[in-house]
C-alpha cells in the first residue's frame, strides 16, 4: 500500500511553497487544525474551501449483530464527526467516468 505526505513532509512542502520557515508553516497547520475542531463542536460544520467540509452528525439507536456470536445487540445513539469531499477536488482526483 502506498503511503502518503507525512506531516512533516506537508510542513516542509508548505514552506517552500510559501517562502516561510518550518516552524510558521507547522503554526499554521496547526491552526488550521485547531480551527477545524472548534468550530465543527461549536456549529456542526466546518468548510475548507476547494477540499471539503467537517460535519457533526448524530446517529440513531439501532440494532446491530455481535460478528463472533450471532447475537443481536443494541448500538447506542452517538454523535460522529464526517468529512465530505468538496465536488471540484473529487472531480480532479476521481474523474467521472464517461
């Protein structure tokens, strides 16, 4: 399996990019990143504009199957956090095909 961009390697590639230091570049990530949460908990979404959004959702109870015996379980009502693909980066890495 391939492996993707380490965060250094993210850090280091945003630098360049930008013409800053490493240490900048990774404050900013880490801003980003700190943002993203905050403000998904605090309104149940947050956008990146071209990659995407974080979406707070809940999901109900229901009835699931225990894999090992068989049995029927109930799954308790939860609140999970998602993240959906912006359509214009899907479109570049995904193409539809034809």
């Amino acid at each position: 399996m391939a492996t993707g961009m380490t965060k250094t390697a993210l850090i280091r590639h945003m630098a360049e990019k930008l013409q800053i230091t490493n240490k900048q570049a990774a404050a900013g990530l880490d801003l980003l990143a700190e943002t993203a949460i905050k403000e998904t908990k605090k309104n149940g979404v947050f956008v990146i504009p071209g990659i995407g959004r974080l979406v707070k959702a809940e999901r109900k109870a229901r009835m699931g199957r225990n894999p090992q015996t068989g049995a029927a379980i109930k799954i308790k009502a939860k609140t999970v956090v998602k993240f959906r693909v912006a359509k214009s980066a899907k479109d570049v890495i995904a193409p539809p095909k034809k």
